[in-house]
C-alpha cells in the first residue's frame, strides 16, 4: 500500500482503493520522500499520459460541474455580455453621428439639363459674371463688367464668346467676351445712346442722337461694327422725327421706335433715309425671323373713349390687309409688361404681363392660326424682377427676384444653385456645350 491523496476533501492515508473512502473522488499517490527530494532537484515531467488514465472519466473534473468549473464559465458569459454591450453603444453612437443620405429632392438640374448658365451677380468689386455647368454642377466666377443689361450668346463667331450690353450712366456699351475667366476683360465695340444685336453677335449697332433742332427733329447716326473684323461702317446720317426710345434690327433692316408727343411710330431705317413703317404703334420686340411683336400707342383723346385696351399684338413684314393679329380674345388681349426671350428657333416668346386679370409669365407662338393666338400661362407671378433664356432643347430657365426655375413640358420646378454660388441679380443666357478653352462658356 502507498499514501493516497483526496484533492477534494482533503483526505489523505493508506489505502489499496483507488476512491476516496469519504467522498468517492479518486484518489492520486503521493510521492516516497526520496522521489519527493530528487523531483525537487529536477525538472517536474510532463504527466504521462498512462497516468491520467487512472482517472475515472466520469470522475474527471472535465465531466463533472464543480464551483471550479462555474466561475470561469460565468466569467466567460460576463466579457461576452459587455462586448456585445460596447458593440452595441458603439453602433449607436456611430449611426448617430453619421449623416444621413440625403433624400430625393425636386431642387438642382433635372436630368438632362445639359449647357452652361451664365449668370450676373454683384460682389463688393461691382457686377461679376457666373458660370454654371449644368451637368456637372460646377459654378465658377467670371470677369467683371459694368452693369449689365442683356448677355448675347457670340458663340457663331467663336466657342465661348459672350456678348455684354452695360449701362453707364445714360449711355449703352456693347462689349464682347472671349473667354469667362476672372482675368478676362470686356472688349468695347460700340456705344451709343442705344446699342442692339444682330443674331449670333455678329456685329453691334448703335444710335446716338442730339437734341432738337427744329419742330419733331434732331440729329440722329446709326452705326453698325462687326464684332470679328472691328470695322464698323455708318447707316445713317442725318434728321429723324421725334425722340428714339427703342433699336432693333434682324439680318438686314434696322428699325427704331421713335415717340412724338404722346404717340410713337416705328421707323424703317435705310442706305441714307428713314421710313415711317408702322404708325400708332411701339416696338416690343423684333424676332430674326422677322416678326414684329407690336403694342399700340393711343394718339391723344383716344384715352377717353370706351374702346377696350389693345394688347400685344403679331405683325409681319408682309402684313396681310386684315393688319396686326392680336394675342387673346377680342375684349381680354394680353396685356404686355415686358418682353423676356425668344426661343432659340424664334417660333415662341414669353413675355411678362396680364391676361384675363392674371399676372404672370405667357408663351405666345408665332405660328399660324387663329386657334394659337391664345397666350399660355407658363406661371403666375408677383416678382418685380425677372429674367428668363431658352435652352437648345427648349426648356426655358426663369430668374424671378433672385430665384432660379426650369420649365420643362409645361411642368416648372425649382433649380436650385451649389451652396456657396452668389445669387443671380441681372441678366441670364444659357449657352450650348462647346469644346472651348477652360473658362469658356462650355
């Protein structure tokens, strides 16, 4: 017999049986003092593997529970908890400080806007030039100009090109841009008490006029300048009745509003002469197709007769012996504020005015036919200011007071600008994609 050892009560004696006579644990052999003192001046060997099988298995701690074995299991389920804690905190602190993405919105180019917007907006320097690529969103600035009235798309003569009209002080300045970059500068071609454009920029014409002379007249010199060759040749010379309000010109004629007292009378301009043309009448606007969009102006006393007013009114070069074809109904014509752009092929205007008591922006065509001469209501309005362009697709971009819409098959949505941009504040063109140099109008 040897000494047995209990490692779970502490029993300890001789015994032949392997189980402990108390608990039933079994029971391992202690060492003889000699074994004792060599295995304490040698390295304790790894235990063989015949002797763990003295070992009952279904005794083994391994197979039974025991107050050992709880607490690392417990342990164990406590770090799993808190991980899963921590992880979940983290998820929540992370999905809270993410922004979200952003949700569909009606604002911004709708698909398919292609082209750059040019557009005018004032910074502490004075008047700058803003360009906006469409497709890509891009805004970059411009160069600066003197206050601009109207902006002509020049990019016939050469991808890029802009032609500027400012206004310095009582006179009108006619100015083109060959690239819009902010180190560009505007280049004067002509001034004049009037300037106006031919399609495309081609050239500038101008009218400078003095006081009166005798009776309805005073001198008047009609300049043409063509942009490309800087040349510029004289159109006319001489007496012209009454006060010149208004110049327009389409590829060959030039016409000039000129009022006497409280009328006004549209003037054909020739090689050397002038020709009254259409009498009673002021000049809306003048298309390059050659149609005349024309108001009457009353003579005095016509004021105080009960005929209903007479609005905006289509005339052709030829007129047909019926005369003007009048925009609305016979007693409810469209009442016209302003003119605002031609579409890029000349078959639609819109104007800004009033019709059956509703003040708002209307498409007027010049097709023919009686049925199309009723003015179509693109959107009512109270803004004081507004500007509008076409695009080569036809859809029409509208500033009003500041805000930029598109109005695309009727439907007309907000289109809302790059954050950072400056607001629009002056005159708007759109201009066609092109292969220019960067900073052009592409």
């Amino acid at each position: 017999m040897s000494d047995k050892l209990c490692l779970r009560c502490d029993w300890s004696g001789e015994t032949r049986s392997r189980s402990c006579p108390k608990c039933g644990t079994g029971l391992f052999a202690s060492a003889p003092p000699e074994n004792a003192r060599r295995a304490a001046r040698r390295p304790t060997p790894s235990p063989d593997r015949r002797d763990l099988l003295d070992v009952a298995p279904e005794d083994s701690p391994s197979a039974r529970p025991s107050t050992q074995d709880g607490r690392p299991r417990s342990r164990g389920w406590i770090t799993s908890g808190l991980v899963a804690v921590i992880a979940a905190g983290a998820f929540v602190f992370i999905s809270s400080h993410t922004p979200a993405a952003a949700p569909p919105t009606s604002n911004g180019p709708p698909p398919g806007l292609d082209g750059t917007l040019i557009y005018a907006a004032q910074d502490p320097g004075g008047w700058a030039l803003w360009t906006w690529d469409l497709r890509t969103g891009r805004v970059a600035p411009g160069p600066h100009v003197e206050q601009p009235t109207n902006l002509v798309d020049a990019s016939t003569l050469r991808p890029g090109w802009v032609g500027v009209t400012s206004s310095e002080g009582r006179r009108q300045v006619a100015s083109i841009l060959h690239f819009l970059t902010p180190e560009s500068r505007a280049i004067p071609i002509a001034a004049g008490d009037l300037v106006t454009w031919s399609s495309g920029g081609e050239d500038v014409t101008s009218l400078r006029f003095g006081d009166r002379t005798q009776g309805c007249l005073r001198h008047v010199v009609i300049t043409s300048d063509l942009v490309s060759f800087g040349t510029s040749e004289v159109r006319y010379d001489g007496p012209m009745c009454g006060l010149p309000l208004t110049i327009a010109r389409d590829g060959t004629f030039i016409y000039v509003v000129a009022a006497r007292g409280t009328t006004a009378s549209i003037v054909f301009v020739g090689g050397g002469y002038t020709e009254r043309f259409i009498d009673d009448h002021a000049l809306v606007s003048l298309s390059t197709r050659g149609d005349f969009l024309i108001t009457p102006v009353p003579r005095p006393g016509a004021g105080q007769t009960r005929a209903p007013p007479q609005g905006l009114q289509l005339y052709y070069r030829s007129p047909s012996q019926s005369g003007p074809v009048p925009f609305g109904k016979k007693r409810q014509p469209l009442l016209v504020d302003e003119f605002l752009t031609w579409s890029r092929d000349a078959g639609d205007a819109y104007v800004l005015g009033s019709y059956g008591g509703v003040r708002g922006v209307y498409r007027i065509t010049m097709a023919p036919g009686i049925g199309l001469r009723v003015p179509e209501l693109v959107d009512r309005t109270d803004a004081a200011t507004i500007e509008a362009t076409v695009t080569a697709a036809g859809d029409l971009i509208l500033l009003q007071d500041g805000e930029l819409s598109t109005v695309r098959a009727g439907v007309l949505r907000p289109l809302t600008l790059p954050p950072g941009a400056p607001r629009p504040a002056g005159p708007v063109l759109w201009t066609a994609p092109s292969l220019g140099p960067p900073g052009s109008a592409s």
